[in-house]
C-alpha cells in the first residue's frame, strides 16, 4: 500500500502511515494503528512505572520490602524469592473465555487474581533490593533500568557499568559521575555525550580523550582546557585552582560549561555506527525509523529504548534479541510477540503480562514454562487455535485488536507512570481522560535534621556523621539522606555533596537531553542548504550543522 494520512483518535493530530509500516502489519497480522506513535508510546509507557516506590509487604511471606505498587494497591504482590519460587503456579487462577464479555475486562480481572513480583527484577540479582528492572546487577541503591553492573547508586538506563553515581544512558563505564550518554568512559565527572574519555571534567561530545576539562567537540586529545592543549604539569596545576570539591564551585563551573556549549556547532542528530536510521541516540543499528535510544536494532520503526534485535515495531523498553516483536513494553528474548508486558524468552504470545519461558499464549498472566494457555487455562493445540481465532475475530469486530492495553486498565496511575514523563498531564487532563490519578506519591518533607547551612560547603570539611542526617532537598523540599556507600565514594573522589534529592538529580538530567520529536531542518552553516531531521526544535539556541559540516568544522 502507498503512504496514507491519518487523523490519531487520541489526540486528534494528523500522522503518517508509510507502505513500509503497511508491509510490517500485514507480516504481523494486525490492522493498522488508530493512534499516532506518540500515543501508542504513551499507551504502552502508562503500564510501568519506574522510580515512584513504596514500602509494603509481600503477600506471600510477609516480609518488608520495596515495590513500585503501593500497599492499598488492589494486586497481589510478591517479593522476588517468592515470585520466582515454584511454590505458585499461574495456572490455579485460570478463566474460561467469556464471549459476551470484553476480552480487556476479562484480562484485567487476570490481573487482579495473578501475583506480580514488586518490580520487574530477575531473581539472580544480589543486594539490590531498592533496584527496579534488573537483570544480573550486585550492590546497587535505587538503580533502574541497570543490566550487568555493580555498585551503582542512583542510576538510570545502564549496561555493563561499574562504581558510578547520578549517571543516566551509560555503557561500559566505570567510576562516573553525574554523567549522560556515555560509552566506555573512566573516572569522569560531569561529561555528556562522549565516548572513549578517561579523568576528564566537564566535557560534551568528546571522542577518545584523557584529561580534558571543559571540552567540547575534541577528539583524540589529551591535557586541554577550554580546548586548548596544555602540558600534563601546566594541566594539573591548573585544574587544582578549581575548586571540584566544593559545591559552590561546581555550580558556577556548570553555569560556564552550559554555556560554552551554545558556542560549539552541534551534530543534527547522535546516530554513531548505523546506517540508514532516524530519530536520535541511535548506535550500531541499521534500518531504523523514528527511533531513539536505540542500541544494535535492524530493521526497527517507532522503537523507544530498544536493545539488540531486528523486524520490530512499537516498542518500548524492550529489544533485546528480540524478532518479530510489536506492541511491547518491556521485553527479551522474543520472537513473535505481540500487544504485551514484561516478557522474558516467550514464543507466539499475544496480550500477555509477565509471562516467562513459555510459547503460544494469548491473554495470560504470569505464566512460566507453558504452551497453549488463554487467560492462564491450558488446552490442547487445537482446541488453543480454534479459541485464539474465535477471540481475535470478536476483537477485530470491536475495534480492540491490534492495539495495547487500554491506558485506563493500567495498575499504575498516570501520574506514577513513565507516560507522566514524556507525556506530562495536569491533574485534571488525567481524571478527564478516565485514568487514574494519586495524590499518595512516597516521599516525606519537613523531617529534615540540619539544614545545607549548616554543612560545610567543601567536601574534605565535611565530618563522617552527616550520613546520619537527614537533608531537605533545595529544590522539591523532600527528605533524603547520604548513604554509607555513596558518601564513602564523594568522599574518595573529592565530590561535593549533592544539595538536591535523587528524583530531582535524575530529572535535572532527563531535561539536558533532547526531546523525542523531530523537526525538520536546514544546516545552519553560511551557504550551505543541506535538509535533516533533526531532534533540536528550530527555536533551540544552538548552532545545529549536517553531517558534513559538522565533520569539516570538528575533524
């Protein structure tokens, strides 16, 4: 089929369906998409939550544990052991199919009867009990999205990283803070978008680099401040006149950096390594379009947060070695899946929530190591086929199939869920849209047992007791302490004490990247009129060049 337009029934604005997503849906078997791909995202975005947790019970064995469902939550919650433990089986909650009914109620009171572990965590993890979505990760404090790590503290979106704090969208790095978009970065503070750097401070788009400070756009340099070479005794003399242990310092070095950035031209898009791609933050892939944060995909449309894996379409948070895949919010090892949640090494599954192991399922819930199940009842090959068939064509007559979740049936609120943060509603927007809102979100205020006056604003002066107190964000006013494993690292590198809580450290750093849209462009280099797609919004204030320009002017 040819390019068609649409109107998105969601948000009502015009959006493109191309022959080749055509081609993708007719491979996959489902009608063509209703909703845009930003709401289909938010659709999928508004079932996880990631960094709102809660202090409850575990219904199984009762012991105190973390978990991003709150303990008035209607769903039964197991802790990890007792989730992955064979002492339940998913199949005791099974439902026959009632076709009088809708599919999504009937799947929803699935939900409501199945256990759900407290977060999306694997069971070999160790000591990492406030860590959410992990998978083989030791020693870690309220680190999400980490796989393959260890003692990492307040992360976000990690792969194979080391002893790092306050570090977002980072791959085989170690001993980093408050760092972004890194790749096999060592001992750097304050560095974004860069690869390959090594004792470097406040760098951005740096390439194979050792003591740099204030750098923008090197590559292969060493002992340079401001981008200008120094020798490795003038370099280290200089740096001690700046004052990177106190917290004073650091601010008004942070106010220089950002804007010295705005004086460098900026690369249209970060796509390194890949061919034939769109979208921003995109490596080693091929055949990419519309993605972002992308890490080894081939042939991939509207694909957000993916890892290693080919012939995807509609996914978020998921990808790794994953074929055949649309629809899918959080998810590995994958072939043929479809409209799901939190699925691990799955085979032919449809509408299905944190199903593991397992192969031909449709519409089941916490389901490990089975074939043939329909709302967690087994059947036999035949009879599973005849049934699926019966249900996807009752859907299609509705309008249902095809499509994820509905957002209203999600066992996050909105304003708990990842939607909220690409997709912020107002109060009043989400109870208007039907979904749910909480105004129970964790966290404390006004228990605060010294205030940041009180503190000495250098690192080295500060005592071994301040990780007993209890500190009021200046940002937000919400409590937090300095934990015995992070003040021991600001201590060893000589950081000042952050004056700002997790949540508002990770959000300070969320805002420094570039939104997930594009526009459409011209370089802004004098005389040339080369056009690009772009994730810099044209009313942005910096100088945003093509490729070609970009690579005259930086290499």
């Amino acid at each position: 089929m040819s390019t068609e337009t649409r109107s998105c029934q969601h948000c009502h604005q015009a959006f493109t369906i191309e022959s080749e997503d055509f081609a993708f849906y007719e491979k996959v078997k489902v009608p063509a998409p209703t909703w845009c791909p930003d709401c289909r995202n938010m659709r999928r975005f508004s079932w996880r939550n990631e960094r709102f947790l809660y202090a409850r019970e575990c219904d199984l064995c009762h012991k105190n544990i973390i978990s991003t469902y709150h303990k008035d939550s209607p769903y039964t919650i197991y802790c990890p052991t007792c989730w992955w433990a064979d002492s339940w089986v998913a199949e005791d909650f099974a439902q026959d199919y009632d076709e009088h009914k809708n599919f999504f109620e009937q799947f929803d009171a699935l939900l409501h009867k199945v256990p759900h572990i407290n977060f999306m965590n694997d069971n070999k993890s160790e000591n990492c009990e406030y860590c959410n979505e992990i998978e083989a990760l030791k020693d870690s404090y309220l680190a999400i999205c980490a796989f393959y790590g260890e003692r990492l503290l307040y992360t976000y979106w990690s792969l194979n990283c080391q002893d790092s704090v306050d570090c977002s969208y980072f791959v085989e790095s170690s001993l980093c803070y408050d760092c972004q978009d890194i790749f096999k970065c060592y001992n750097c503070r304050y560095v974004y978008n860069c690869d390959h750097l090594i004792d470097c401070f406040f760098c951005y788009n740096c390439y194979n680099c050792e003591n740099c400070f204030m750098c923008f756009n090197l590559k292969n340099a060493s002992y340079c401040i401001f981008n200008k070479h120094y020798s490795k005794e003038e370099y280290q003399k200089k740096i001690k006149e700046y004052k990177l242990s106190s917290w004073q310092g650091i601010q008004k070095l942070k106010v220089i950096f950002w804007q010295e950035k705005l004086k460098h031209p900026h690369r249209f898009v970060n796509i390194k390594n890949s061919e034939n791609c769109v979208g921003d933050y995109i490596k080693n892939s091929k055949n990419v379009h519309v993605g972002f944060d992308i890490l080894g995909q081939e042939n991939g449309r509207y694909i957000y947060d993916g890892g290693m894996g080919k012939d995807a379409m509609d996914s978020s948070q998921a990808g790794l070695e994953c074929e055949l895949m649309y629809e899918v919010q959080a998810g590995g090892f994958l072939y043929n899946t479809k409209c799901s949640n939190w699925m691990l090494h799955d085979i032919d599954c449809t509408y299905c929530d944190s199903c593991h192991n397992s192969e031909d399922l449709f519409g089941c819930c916490g389901i490990r190591k089975k074939k043939y199940c329909i709302l967690n009842k087994q059947y036999t090959k035949e009879k599973y086929e005849k049934l699926k068939q019966k249900i996807i064509t009752k859907m299609q007559a509705d309008g249902e199939y095809g499509v994820f979740f509905p957002m209203h049936l999600s066992p996050f609120a909105y304003n708990e869920s990842v939607a909220n943060q690409w997709y912020p509603k107002t109060k009043e927007e989400i109870l208007v849209e039907n979904l749910s809102y909480t105004d129970d979100l964790p966290g404390t205020t006004n228990k605060e047992t010294i205030d940041w006056s009180q503190v000495s604003d250098d690192v080295n002066d500060v005592a071994d007791k301040i990780q007993k107190e209890v500190f009021p964000c200046l940002e937000c006013g919400c409590n937090y302490k300095i934990m015995e494993t992070e003040w021991q690292f600001y201590k060893k590198y000589n950081i000042p004490l952050p004056r700002f809580c997790p949540n508002c450290r990770f959000q300070r750093r969320f805002q420094r990247r570039n939104p997930r849209k594009l526009w459409k462009r011209k370089c802004m280099n004098t005389g040339c009129t080369t056009e690009f797609e772009t994730s810099y919004a044209p009313e942005r204030p910096e100088t945003v060049y093509c490729e070609e320009c970009y690579r005259k002017e930086v290499y």
